[in-house]
C-alpha cells in the first residue's frame, strides 16, 4: 500500500492507483472531461490537474501515479486558475448555443463551468470547421466536440468496433470514422455507446421526437406507443429518483397522459418472441439430431447493433441467425395487422412509436426486412433520453404519478419478459419455456433462475441435459445442450471466432450488444454512480420476482392470440409477419 496526503489528508491507497484515485479515496472529486474508468487513459483534456509538493509542473491526476509520501494538492490558487484557463480554451473552440442545444442542463461542459466559476470567454478566435452527420441512429456535431476522445475508447476498447478515431493534427483535429466517411457508411453498429460517454452535445442519438410530435398532432392518425423492458429499470434517473428503481406503473400512466392512443408493452411481443425462438430452436436440434440441415449454434436475433456487427464481421455466419425479427418489430406487424382489423383502422392509419434502450434500434426499424406487405413495422423509435425529454415537455410530475396500467390487448407481459433486458435474460426466459415444453412439466419455483447465466459477466456457459421428455421430444432424451450468453460486441466476436471456424460448442447463444445487455443501451440515461448496471439488473428481476405469470406460455393474452388469430408458433401467418432473414 501507499501512503500519501491528498489536501492535508492522509490516504492509503494500493500500489498502481492514479494520483486522481487516491483523491476519490480521500473522498475528494478532481473534476475531468475524458476520464471514463476501467480503461487505458488518454489524459486529453488536462482538467484534473494538480499540485504535487517538490514537482515544479501541475500534474494530470488521471495518468500520473500516485508515490509513497506525495503531498498534493487538488485545488489550491494555482490549480484552479489553470483549469479556469484550460476551461477558457476550450470554450475558444465551442459554440454558445447551450440554450437551444439538447445536453443543455446535462452538459459535462457547462457544469464544470459553472463549478470553475467561468463568467466570460476571454481567448475567442478562430473556430474549427463544423461537420453534422446524421445517421438513422448517431448525429455527430463535431463543432460540440472538445477532443476527450471517450467515444474512441467506448468504441475501441470496450466495443471492440474502432469506428471512430481522431483524425488530422493540431487546429484540424477531428474525432470521425477514418477518411471522414459519414458514420453509416463505416462498421459501425450504431449501438450508440458513444453518446452515453460524450461529455457534450457532440454525439447524440438522432432526433426521434420531431415525428412523433407530429403524429400525435394529427387527428387522423391513431398512434400507438410500446416500451421496451430496459427502459422501466433506467427512466426514473432522470427524474432524481435513485438508480435501479423500477418505474413501469408510472411510465404507463405518463404515456397515457401524453396522449397516446394505445400504450402497449414490449413485454408482450418479448413472450411472443420466446414462442417463435424456442420453437425454432427445438425445429433445428430436431433437424441436426435426425441427419438434417440446421445451422447450429442458433444464436438470438433481436439486438439490431449485433445484427449489424455480425453482419459487418462475419457476413459468412448470417444462418445462424435466428430467423425472429426482434420483439419491437414484431409488436409493429402485430398492430397494423391484427390490432388494425380488431378495431377497423387502416394500417396506414396507425403511428407506432417504440420507447428503447437502444439506438439501434432506430436505425433497424429503416430495414427493408421490417416491413410486411410494404407497411413498415414501426414507424418512430424514441431513446429513454427522449421520452424523459417528452414527459417534461407535457410539465408531468413524473415522480407523484399513479401507478397505471398498459392496455389490452397487447399490454400484458410475463417475468421472462422482464428480464430480456439484461443479459442472459432471453436465454433464461427461452429455457423456462423449452423446458415445460419438451417435458411437459412444471419447471419448480426454485430452478427458474439459470444461475451460471445470471450476472454481468462477458461471456457465460451452461450445459443442460435432458433427462425427460415427452414422446414427441424422445429424441431429445439424454442429448446435453450447451448454452453460451455474452454481451458487448467484444464478447460476440470470441464467440464468432469459433463459430466461423467450426469449433463452436454451442447449441444456443444469446448475444446483445450493449456490455450488460438493454439495461446498460445506448439510449439509456447517463449514469455515473457506482454498479448501476447491476442495480437497473436487478430492477428487472425484482419485477420478474414480483409476478405471478413468469414464464412466457403463460401469458393468457398472447395464446388467445395464437389461439383466435395467429395459429401455430412457427406457423405460416406467424412466418410472413415475426421472421426474417437477413442477408447482409
Ligand atoms: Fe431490448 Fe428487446 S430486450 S432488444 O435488449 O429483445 O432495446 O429492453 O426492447 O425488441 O423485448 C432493447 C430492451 C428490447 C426488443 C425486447
């Protein structure tokens, strides 16, 4: 351990910390614009600057280890004024448009600002060439952008994508994908982890409220909301509620105050999406067990930036695939085609309006495989940023609302739904169903959570043998089944390796994007404090907990469903409306 005094205050921290780590032990925060944990530093910005006794230039607290006797300083006279003047420097090269820019009051910049007591710009002068690209799910504005240089780590070491690098030198500077091709056209997988690191309003998620504003103005149009299970774990942060609490009455009850027609969830269409997956998989085993053609290991299909990483990555593998379009979409199909007939409205009559964790999702909802019969499935895809945005633009005391319901028909959702929002949670919610299925018994209370899958770690495996079955499964009898989760395009592509190279153990494989799965998405609020991944996790168990239906064939509602109108999972309707194939 190291001995040292941060401010007059003694510290002992392990041998290795950051000077900056041994003030956060002294309880001390040094304010930064780029530092972001667990990963190499850049040390860019230069904001954590300190005062280190016997050293005759102030330090970066971020990348200087901290030595055995240091005496520092965190803000003395002479740090402060070189921040202010760092601060000041890096305003020269910024726009003042906090007014009217959307990270205004959630602007790393403008807080710091006011913390550093900054009353003017003193150094202005010539401004860095603005560049705005839009791509269905990102917009960069690069005249926002102060060089941190976060989003190259989100996407470089933690993603594992590195589609965003700083380009030129000096004053042309620039943080783009390489040769300054817009985002869209690179390997990008939008999963949008860029924006929840950006300090500024340099990388956001592409505006999605202008058109559902413009459908619910329109008294012709019925416009329909649903909300995806992640979003339930994270909203209640942007209104100061703590990390992890879960929201879902009062989320319902704000979407119908904001004036939408119908409020669905995507809690349905994920317990629909476990009757089609399951029954696909139990169609490949029984294929690849009987001297068949089945792709194995089949691998989950419903993250749109892993369908875009695989795709970019490992085009050769697209069979893999699980043909299920993702809940959402399949949430869209269902409304213009059943809920349309059910209540006489034109399919094209009918807004949906997806509420996500995710910023892919906005770019998949532009694919040409989600539509059917030339009706897009979803027409809108808001982030959980913005639908907080929505709820205070209608003045909502979102906090004091009453708890509410979804409507029916297609608002009812089982515990395995819950949990597809974290990682492991599809897989856990597909076994409780497979299970039942194949041996025609109840799965006991106590074996519903699959331990070795539970967890946010990045890759985890299971082997499961069955041991009975029921006569239409007697194949099945005595085969193990091996089961991996991973999440972060970082732990798909360890996966991918093996697959491509024939070396997979797997039968079944779920993969999301985002590290941690939808509850850690792309358009999830932005959250410092410490474990909230583990904290919004547990959120979602915690509604799966409190349920009485907690697997997905128990939701009365969508077998009356297949019942009245869908016919069989896997079926011919249930093909032309939930399953796609992608092709690159
Ligand atoms: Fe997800 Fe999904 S769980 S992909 O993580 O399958 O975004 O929450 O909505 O569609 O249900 C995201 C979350 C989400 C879909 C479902």
């Amino acid at each position: 351990m190291l001995h040292l005094t941060i401010n007059g205050k003694p510290v002992e921290v392990p041998e290795g910390s950051t000077i900056m780590e041994a003030a956060e032990a002294a309880g001390v925060k040094v304010p930064s614009l780029c530092h972001m944990k667990n990963v190499h530093q850049y040390g860019s910005c230069r904001i954590c600057v300190v005062e280190v006794e016997g050293m005759k230039n102030l330090q970066a607290s971020c990348m200087v280890k901290a030595r055995e006797g240091m005496q520092v300083k965190t803000h003395s006279p002479k740090v402060l004024a070189a921040r202010k003047v760092l601060y000041e420097l890096l305003l020269s090269n910024h726009p003042k448009d906090c007014l009217s820019c959307n990270r205004n009051q959630s602007c790393e910049l403008q807080e710091l600002g006011y913390e550093l007591g900054v009353t003017e710009s003193r150094f202005e002068g010539a401004m860095s060439k603005a560049k705005v690209d839009i791509s269905p799910s990102i917009t960069r504005d690069t005249s926002k952008c102060i060089l941190c240089r976060r989003c190259v780590t989100a996407c470089a070491q933690i993603q594992k994508v590195g589609a965003l690098q700083a380009q030129n030198r000096g004053f042309d500077t620039v943080i783009s994908p390489a040769m300054g091709l817009p985002l869209n056209s690179t390997a990008c997988a939008m999963c949008g982890q860029c924006t929840v690191v950006c300090p500024t309003g340099a990388l956001q998620e592409t505006d999605g409220l202008t058109p559902v504003w413009k459908a619910l103005a329109d008294p012709g149009k019925r416009v329909i909301v649903q909300v995806a299970p992640a979003v339930r774990a994270a909203l209640g942060e942007e209104f100061g509620l703590p990390c992890g609490t879960p929201v879902t009455g009062k989320m319902a009850t704000a979407l119908h105050e904001i004036g939408f027609d119908d409020v669905f969830d995507t809690l349905f269409s994920a317990d629909l999406t476990i009757l089609e997956e399951g029954t696909e998989l139990l169609g490949r085993l029984n294929a690849a067990l009987t001297g068949g053609q089945a792709a194995l290991p089949m691998i989950t299909s419903c993250s749109p930036g892993w369908i875009k990483h695989i795709e970019h990555q490992f085009p050769g593998e697209l069979d893999h695939l699980s043909t299920c379009k993702s809940p959402h979409t399949m949430m869209g199909a269902v409304v213009k085609t059943f809920y349309a007939e059910k209540t006489g409205t034109k399919p094209e009559d009918m807004f949906v309006v997806s509420v996500m964790p995710c910023t892919a999702k906005k770019y998949e909802i532009q694919r040409p495989e989600m539509e059917v019969d030339g009706i897009r499935d979803v027409d809108a895809v808001l982030t959980t940023r913005e639908l907080a945005r929505m709820i205070k633009k209608c003045g909502i005391d979102f906090v004091n609302l009453p708890e509410g319901e979804f409507d029916a028909p297609l608002g009812l959702g089982t515990g395995a739904a819950d949990i597809f929002g974290v990682t492991g949670g599809v897989m856990e919610a597909a076994l409780r169903t497979v299970y039942e299925v194949v041996t025609g018994s109840e799965l006991p209370f106590e074996q519903l959570h699959v331990t070795p899958i539970v967890g946010l770690e990045q890759v985890k495996t299971a082997s499961i043998t069955i041991e009975n079955t029921l006569p239409a499964y007697e194949h099945l009898k005595g085969v193990t089944v091996n089961i991996a989760v991973t999440s972060g395009l970082e732990g798909a592509s360890m996966l991918m390796k093996e697959v491509a190279e024939g070396t997979s153990p797997y039968h079944f494989i779920e993969v999301m994007g985002c590290p941690g799965g939808c509850i850690n998405g792309g358009g999830q609020p932005r959250c410092t404090e410490e474990n909230y991944r583990e904290k919004r996790a547990r959120a979602l168990y915690s509604e799966d907990e409190r349920k009485v239906l907690r697997k997905s064939h128990e939701n009365p509602d969508l077998m009356k469903l297949y019942g009245e109108w869908l016919g069989e999972p896997n079926g011919h309707l249930a093909h032309h409306l939930l399953h796609t194939h992608y092709v690159g």
